[in-house]
C-alpha cells in the first residue's frame, strides 16, 4: 500500500475533494472525519446519495475514464489516504487480496444504497429519519466515531437531512420533534441520539444482526 500511496489530504467541513463533473485522477481512502456524496440538479436541488465514514473508498463510484457523477465533500474536518489511480490495476494484478477487499467495500456501499433508495420508495418520513439515524449510529460505532451510549456527534442540518430523504424542510422539522416526543431519536444541530438503538432499528426495519467487520485500506 505504500508504493500505490500518493499521499494525504486534509480537508476543513464544507471543503470538496471531488466536484460534480470534473475528472479526477486520484482515488481516496477516508482515514478521520466523515463526508458527504451528493447529486445536483440544473436547478440547484440536491440529492445526498449517502456519508462516508473511515475506510470507506472514494474514487470507485464511477467508471474511471468519466467526469464524476456526484460531489464529495466534507461534513467534518477529515483525513483521506490518496492513491494512483493509474496504478489500481498493477495493485489487483500483484495483490489479489487487496483487490478482494476493495470489490467487498464497493459491494457494501452498494448495499447501504440499497437500504437507502427503499427509504425513499417504501418508508414513511418517521420510518426514513429514524432509518437514517440508525444507519449513522451504527457506521459511526464500527468505526469508533460513537461509544455504547448510542450517540454520535455530527453537525448534520435539517436541510441536509431533507435534501437525504427527499422531504421538505417543514415536514423534516415536524418528523424530528414527533420521533423526539416519541422517545425514538433526539436529533440535534450538532449531534444524534438514539436513546434505544434497538427499538429504533425495529422501527425503521433495519438490520442489526449481520458482521460488522470490514477490511481498512
């Protein structure tokens, strides 16, 4: 990994490692900090897409020889490993296992996607917000970001919630207080707390039981 390493980047919240629509020639590993891929409009509406935490790759989402589809920015100060992305190749071809991990990364991304788009399709706005919740508490558990008090610190706002779960502001703002009175997520502008993880997930119909253990590139 150290001959395929080109480096680090240091990134303050709101800073954007790849633009919508540009090409890149690198590709990314998150080491610290948490961030945001999203997809806009002509008209300035905006999609977020999903949150990457540490050990997630960046890079992959797209075919390589193409502008990139999606925007990448960070919601926290973070720390990313860079990587040639004209030396992914060599790296499979000499590292069979590592090409392995990467396919299993990009498959699991897939997977939270997947969970993600039935929230939009199929779950109602109280069962979408604590879905989120509860997919957020537990990325940020497995990668040491929460402890077992069920909180996570993260300055995630209503209008980025909204812009996640396809609701309007007004309606996000109405969900949040309902699932605060009903005990089942306490949202706040700087962090999340879901008092009883293992309701919420029941709730929300989200997937506890399977192994959080996950290869770090």
């Amino acid at each position: 990994m150290e001959e395929f390493k080109d480096g680090e980047v240091a990134l303050d919240r709101g800073d954007a490692l790849i633009e919508e629509g540009e090409c890149h020639e690198r590709l990314y590993t998150v080491l610290d900090g948490v961030l945001i891929r999203s997809r806009s409009l002509d008209d300035g509406r905006r999609q977020i897409v999903n949150f990457m935490f540490p050990g997630d790759l960046i890079g992959l989402q797209g075919a390589f020889d193409e502008p990139s589809s999606h925007t990448i920015e960070a919601l926290v100060e973070a720390r990313l490993c860079r990587f040639r992305k004209d030396a992914f190749f060599e790296l499979v071809a000499k590292h069979p296992t590592l090409g392995y991990d990467i396919t299993w990364l990009a498959a699991k991304e897939e997977t939270a996607l997947e969970g993600h788009i039935v929230s939009l399709g199929q779950r109602n706005a109280r069962e979408r917000v604590t879905y989120l919740a509860v997919w957020l508490l537990d990325r940020a558990q497995s990668t040491c970001l929460a402890d077992e008090q069920n909180i996570v610190s993260l300055p995630i706002t209503q209008a980025q919630i909204a812009d996640m779960l396809g609701l309007s502001l007004v309606h996000t703002n109405r969900t949040l207080r309902q699932l605060q009175r009903e005990g089942l997520v306490e949202w706040k502008s700087r962090e999340i707390h879901v008092p009883d993880l293992a309701k919420a997930a029941e709730f929300a119909q989200f997937d506890r039981s399977k192994d959080n253990c996950r290869p770090f590139i």
